[in-house]
C-alpha cells in the first residue's frame, strides 16, 4: 500500500513522456536521415 | 492603492500603453493572415491576384506584419504587463521611454507597410541583398528597431528598480519580469546585427550612396539576428508556459532554479548559431559552419528542461486532484479553460516543430529541405501555432484585466473553438508543406505548374491541401478577432485575474549565479565572438566586388 502511494507521487510519467518526446525526435531525424542517404 | 492592489493589479497608465501595443499587434494579424490567405490560393495554381498585385509583395506583407509585427508588439504589449504586475507600477520616466518606443515602432511600422503596399520594398521578411527596398523601408524597420531598445530600456529599467529597493532582502527577482530581462537583452544583442547591415549597408546602398554591397555580408549579418528573433518570438511563449500556466491549472511552478537556468541557457545559445541557416552559403568555412551547428544543438538541452518541467508540472497537479497511474494524471488536467488550452495545443505543436528544427540543423541533411516549402512548414509550427496560440491564451485573460472587463464562458468555448480550428488547419497546411518540401517543392515562388514541370505535378496536391488548411486558419482568424474586439469593448466590466504561478515548496533554493546577468552576458559575448569573428573577417577579406541592387518584380 505505501508502495502504491509512493508512486502515485513520483514524477515517472513526466520521465517517460520526456523520453517519448525524445523518441519521436529521433525517428523523424532517422526517416529524414534515410532520404538524405537515398537522395546525395 | 493599497500595497495587496499594487501588487496585483497593473496601473491604469500602464495598462494603456500594454494595450496600445496589443492593439497594433491585432491589426497586423488582420492584414498578415489576409496576405497569407491570398499567397495559398495562388500556391494551389487556381487563383490569380486581381489589380497588379504581385506575389512578392503579398508574401512581404505576411512575413514582415506577422513575423515582425504582430510578435514583436503583442510581446512588448505582454512584457509591459508583466513587468508592471511582478515589480510594480512604472515611473512616470520609465513608462515616457515605453510610449517613445510605441510610437517609434508604430511609424516605423507604418513607413516599411507603405512601402511594401507600393511595391517599392517587396524584398521579403528577410530584406537582405541584392534584393533592394526604398530606403524608406529600411528607415522604418530601424525606427522599429530603435524603438524596441527604447521600449524595452523602460522594462529593464523598471526590474533594476525593483532590485536596488529589494538589495540585501535576500529575495530572488520576480521570476516573470527577471525573464522579460532576459529576452530583452537577448533581443539588444540580437538586433545589433541587423542595425549594422542597415546603417552600413542597405540603407547607403538604398538612397544611392554606394553602389554595390557584400551579399554574403549582409545575409550573414540577418542571420545573426534571425535567429535569435526565433527566440525572442519564442521566450514570451515560455514565460507563459513557466509561470502563468501553473496558476491557471491550480498548480506551482515546478522549479525557480530551472526556469532561470533554462532562460539563461537560451540567452547564451540564441545569438551565436545563426549561421545553420547558410549551411549551403558558399563564402562560409564548412568548421564555421560545424561549430555553429553544435552550438545550435545545445538549445537542445535548454528545450528539453523545458518540456521537462511542463510534464512535472501537469503530473504534479493531476495527482494533487487524484489522477492515478502512469499517465492517469493527465485526464485531470483544465482541459474546457482557454487559458490552458489554447497554450496546450501551441506546446504540443512544438514537438513536431523542435523535431523538424533539429533536421533543419543537421548540417548535411539540411540540403535536402533548405529553401524547399519544408521550411515554410517548420515555422509555421513553431511561431505561428506555438508562439502565436499561446500569444492568443495569453490574450484571452490578459485583455479583459487590462481593459477591466472579463472573459465569459461563451467567449472562452468561442477561444477553444478557434485553437481546435487553427489546429485542424495547421495540420493539413503545415503537413502538406512539410511532404511537399522533402519532394522537392521550393518556399517563396509564385509558380505552382512551373511552365508544365513533369516534378511540379506531384506537388499540385499539397498546394491545394495548403489552400485547404489555410483557409481553415483564416477562418480561425476571424474567430480570434471578433473574441479579441469583445474582450477590448464590450465584454461584461468585473475583474480577470493576471494569473503568476507560486514555485513548489519542494522547488528548493535559487542559487545567486541564476541572477547575475554580468556573468551570462560575457558568456554570450564569447561565445559570438568565438563563433563569428574568423567567418565575418573571412567573408570580408575574400567576397568578390559586391553587388548591385535587383528589383525583380
């Protein structure tokens, strides 16, 4: 129950909305990176 | 006035020079989005401009009244407002120096827009060489300019008033006027770039007193600035999101120290990258180029803290109201409330924005979307739906409080409706620019079949879907407007409240180097020097004979 509590307080979601943000990024820049290749 | 009032209410006088800003601000997005809508229509190859208007000239009177216009009036409109409410009524001095500057900026202003309406500066928002305006144009931008430092002289001088009175309480400064200090200066340092391109340069070479200037030159000298008027477009955003927001939802401000820190990051990284938009300049050293990119990056750090923060912010309020889980936290948030979500969808809409920024940045892959309608698409992400829609929830409470009225609930649905309808359109606009540019389809030309183009034709569809989405966001417009003329004149008289966030009493302590200007200022100082020194004295002592001015249209 303390346990459960606890993580009801932390911030965890805000980490992995952060890192979701982060991976987002990243396969836009691999995509665009990808047509760079194919084009030059 | 009691000293409770004086502390949360800004002064009538101030309230009326913020307005009279504000005003300004609306008017140029009446013209600025009329343009915009006129330039999509010919883009999708179905209309033609009637009277002798050119192109060009439309899409100089969309980029310089909503690029430089609207932003920088409704900013200074926010910042007066801000100041006044965080570190108290301005001095009859101080509030003389934000009228000169108004008036500066508003005929300076009016100067450039006549200009462009005689189609005697249709040079672009970015007006460098060899394209060459009246020298009337350049007058007022630099009356703009001028009346920029004036104006925002006042604002600084108003927050060192609030420190020398405040010296040895131990309080940190206001947290919203200490950030209205920040983009000040950043916007000081910036604009210097482009005050010398048009003393030195475009303004002799307008009214015939050289003949030729260094191309190059010039354009590096825009950059310099023009990136930084990114930011300066983009820290107001901030200051909402940072410290008007939390109060809006219920919440704190996640942390003191990381805003300033954030601020500070972004004040010494706006000014020294602008080169990563000449990554195809021919006259630039591709290390100076390397190293302005890597520069460029480390905003990158300063944009995360931020998105950061809004997270811990949100989940820390939505699990105070009993959101559970993961992400349960999230569903509790204000969602019917203007003030917080018509800023939502401008924060959202900066993560496509950010993303499509980094590739923009990424040096080589840079040649597959520089001066495509990619770029196009980019900032309408980034300025016109996340600066401009926070710009737009920050208007929707700061209006009524200064002009003594309230914003009603009906206006409030009215203010949703219009983000969700600026959101539809953007995507669809914002989307096809985006798919177009990475085909192939070049910004700022009025062609759309290019003379039968086998290539062109794949680009029809898109042109047509940004006619599509454009007229969407003109429709929003309208809608903004009308709520924006309601809450200047007619809506019910009552009190609205200037929201500003208290920081979480677990934010912890703001340690004294967040504050210490001197300190971040010889940084970016260094910095520029560091990154602009060897290529400007390069692009000097090995640029061919300049050039002459072109009037192409």
């Amino acid at each position: 129950m303390a346990n459960k509590k606890k993580s009801d307080e932390n911030l965890k979601g805000s980490l992995y909305a952060v890192f979701g943000v982060g991976i987002i990024i990243i396969l836009l820049w691999v995509y665009c990176f990808d047509l760079f290749i194919n084009r030059f | 006035m009691s000293l409770k009032n004086n502390l949360t209410k800004v002064d009538r006088r101030d309230a009326k020079l913020a307005m009279a800003h504000i005003y300004v601000a609306f008017i140029a997005l009446l013209l600025g989005g009329l343009a915009g809508l006129l330039q999509v229509f010919v883009r999708s190859g179905q209309f033609t401009l009637p009277a002798g208007i050119g192109y060009y000239q439309v899409l100089t009177v969309h980029g310089v009244l909503l690029g430089l216009i609207l932003t920088t009036f409704f900013i200074f409109g926010f910042q007066i407002a801000s100041v006044s409410r965080t570190s108290g009524t301005f001095s009859n001095g101080q509030r003389r120096l934000g009228w000169i500057g108004f008036w500066l900026m508003t005929i300076g202003t009016a100067a450039a827009a006549v200009m462009v309406l005689l189609n005697e500066a249709s040079v672009l928002y970015t007006f460098y060489a060899p394209l060459k305006a009246h020298w009337i144009f350049y007058l007022g931008l630099t009356l703009v300019v001028v009346g920029s430092w004036v104006g925002g002289a006042g604002q600084i001088l108003r927050y060192a008033q609030w420190r020398k009175e405040n010296k040895g309480s131990g309080q940190r400064s206001p947290l919203l006027s200490f950030m209205v200090v920040v983009n000040n200066l950043m916007w000081f340092v910036a604009t210097l770039g482009v005050a010398v391109s048009v003393l030195f340069q475009l303004l002799p070479w307008s009214l015939g007193f050289i003949e030729r200037v260094d191309v190059a030159l010039s354009r590096t000298l825009f950059w310099y600035f023009g990136h930084a008027l990114v930011y300066f477009w983009l820290l107001p955003a901030y200051m909402v999101w940072y410290v008007i927001i939390p109060k809006v939802i219920g919440g704190k401000i996640f942390s003191d120290s990381l805003a300033r820190l954030s601020f500070m990051l972004f004040l010494i990284f706006s000014v020294p990258v602008g080169i990563h938009h000449q990554l195809t300049e021919p006259g630039i050293d591709a290390t100076w180029k390397f190293i302005q990119v890597v520069l460029t990056f480390a905003v990158i750090v300063p944009s995360l803290m931020t998105a950061f923060s809004m997270f811990a912010m949100f989940e820390l309020r939505g699990r105070e109201l009993g959101g559970k889980g993961l992400f349960g936290w999230f569903k509790k948030l204000p969602w019917k409330d203007a003030r917080f979500f018509v800023p939502f969808i401008g924060m959202l809409a900066f993560i496509p924005g950010g993303a499509g920024g980094i590739i923009n940045a990424s040096y080589q892959m840079n040649q597959l979307i520089h001066n495509t309608i990619w770029v196009t698409g980019h900032f309408h992400l980034t300025i016109a739906t996340t600066a401009v829609l926070t710009y737009f929830g920050a208007a929707f409470w700061l209006i009524p409080y200064l002009t003594g009225r309230t914003l009603t609930k009906s206006l409030n649905n009215l203010g949703n409706f219009a983000a969700i309808l600026w959101a539809v359109g953007m995507t669809i606009m914002s989307s096809a620019m985006h798919i177009a540019g990475l085909i192939g389809a070049p910004r700022r030309s009025d062609y759309s079949e290019y003379g039968g183009a086998q290539q062109a034709y794949d680009w029809i569809p898109y042109q047509i879907a940004q006619a599509v989405g454009g007229t969407i966001l003109f429709i929003a417009i309208i809608i903004i407007l009308y709520i924006v003329v309601k809450l200047a004149w007619f809506a019910p008289k009552g009190e609205e409240e200037f929201p500003v966030g208290e920081v979480h009493e677990n934010g912890g302590t703001t340690p004294a180097i967040l504050e210490n200007f001197k300190v971040w200022l010889v940084i970016l100082v260094a910095l520029i020097l560091f990154a602009y020194t060897i290529p400007i004295i390069d692009i000097i002592s090995n640029s061919p004979p300049g050039s002459k001015g072109y009037k192409l249209w």
